[in-house]
C-alpha cells in the first residue's frame, strides 16, 4: 500500500470523519475495545495487508490500544469521494 493511502486513513481518523459500521461496534464491545482504542491502533499501527471486497478494497492495519499493551486489527475502507 502506497504510504499515502496510510496518511490519507490516519488523517480521516484525525478528522473524525469516519463511520464505525454496526458490526465494527459489536466487534469492539466484544473486544472490551472504545473507539479511542480503535484510534490509536491506526494512527500508530502499520498496514498487515490489503483485501479485496464488495464494496471496494480493504485496509488491514495493528496498532496498539490506548493501554499502549493490546495489539489491535482494525479493518478500513475508504469510500470514494469521501474526505
């Protein structure tokens, strides 16, 4: 993944201008994970790889939570036209 696709990610999370997707929400809940946490693993975490989906190409990414200790997978998508 170009290092441009990850800045243009982090600064999207920076801006507060993503969605959580409902099942996003309940894979956080049952992680005992906050959107804080989801946060930090993308902006400090590093892309484990892509994949291709219905709906357009997805980004993998592991960071660590906000305790600094939990490693995290996060699964993005940019939806075109958006930010």
């Amino acid at each position: 993944m170009p290092q441009g696709d990850l800045n243009r990610i982090r600064e999207v999370i920076r801006n507060h201008a993503y969605e959580f997707t409902r099942h996003a929400r309940q894979e956080a809940i049952a992680d005992d994970l906050h959107r804080l946490d989801v946060e930090a693993a993308v902006l400090t975490g590093c892309l484990h790889r892509t994949e291709k989906g219905l709906l357009g190409k997805k980004y993998v990414i592991v960071g660590k939570a906000t305790d600094s200790t939990r490693r995290v997978g996060v699964v993005f998508r940019l939806i075109p036209g958006s930010q």
